[in-house]
C-alpha cells in the first residue's frame, strides 16, 4: 500500500499547520485520507515544556536543536496518523520535501515509531515535492484552512499523546 504525506503551513508551530497522510490505490476507488491541525493549547504547551527542558530534546538557543524538536513531533503525529488505521500489510511512503536536510532523522524516527512500536512494515521513505494533484497535498491544504473542523479526516491527538514520545527517561537507581 502507498501512502504519501505532506504538510500546509510553514511551520509547525505557526497557526494554520495541518499533517496529512492519504493513500489511493491505482484503478480503485478507496482511498484513505487522515490528518491532523495542532491547536494552539497544544503548540503552546509543547514550546513551554521544550524552553524548560522537560523533553529529551534540549532548548538551548540552537535552531538546530529547535528543528530536531519539530521533526520528532512530525514523526509522532505521523506514527498516531498510520495508527489509527491499523494496517497489517507493508507500506511505502513519499514524503513530501518539508523539512529539507532533516530526511535521515525522519527516516530514523519513523522506522523506530512505525515499525518498532507501531509493528508495521515500512520501505524506505522516498522523499520529493508532491505533485499539487497529489491526495495528501491536497488535503494538508483543506485541513489547513477548516477552521471548524467540518472534514471528516481528523484523527484526536492529545497532548499527552505526543509527550509519550518526549519525555526524559527516568533514570534507574541501583
């Protein structure tokens, strides 16, 4: 099964920044579309948290550091997105070229996420710009701009969802 993803927004923690994931068989009619828009609450909080070292991923001024930050919470909402699908066959994904230069700690982040916690069987991630005809660009646009939540393509997310994923280990005492 293919599955391309893509975003609308330019940047994750800026108003209006939708994930979406779609897959459309060649000569069927199904196709899957799921997304999901972060509210502001959870952008906020997620920033508050991350600026106060409450995450593994450390903020200490570094835009690259910040960058590492927003993959790994593209990769989380991305992992919830194929789980509330439950799909047991391989997939293969085109990603869409939106964090440009950070396509091998996607890669990493994914194959841990999908396959290792999601028990799903992924190919190697191929990374392009997706056509605007495109199902999963399309749809990143339409979630983008619904205000109301009126598609019926949203998967819930909550913030103790994405934290699952960003929490420091506790450390073992001997």
């Amino acid at each position: 099964m293919k599955f391309e993803i893509d975003v609308s927004g330019s940047d994750l923690f800026k108003p209006k920044y939708a994930i979406c994931i779609a897959s459309k068989e060649e000569g069927k009619e199904n196709r899957i579309i799921k997304g999901f828009r972060i509210d502001e609450e959870i952008k906020q909080t997620l920033i508050k948290k991350w600026k106060e070292n409450k995450y593994r991923y450390h903020c200490d001024g570094l835009e690259k550091k910040r960058g590492l930050f927003k993959v790994r919470i593209y990769c989380i909402i991305i992992y919830y997105l194929f789980k509330s699908l439950n799909i047991k066959e391989k997939i293969s994904l085109t990603i869409c070229r939106d964090f440009s230069g950070r396509e091998s700690t996607i890669k990493q982040n994914l194959k841990f996420l999908l396959e290792e916690k999601g028990k799903m069987k992924i190919g190697v991630p191929l990374f392009q710009k997706l056509p605007s005809s495109s199902l999963a660009h399309w749809y990143a646009k339409l979630m983008a701009g619904d205000s109301e939540n009126r598609l019926n393509t949203y998967v819930n997310i909550k913030l103790e969802d994405i934290e699952k994923f960003l929490k420091k280990r506790k450390k073992l005492h001997q």
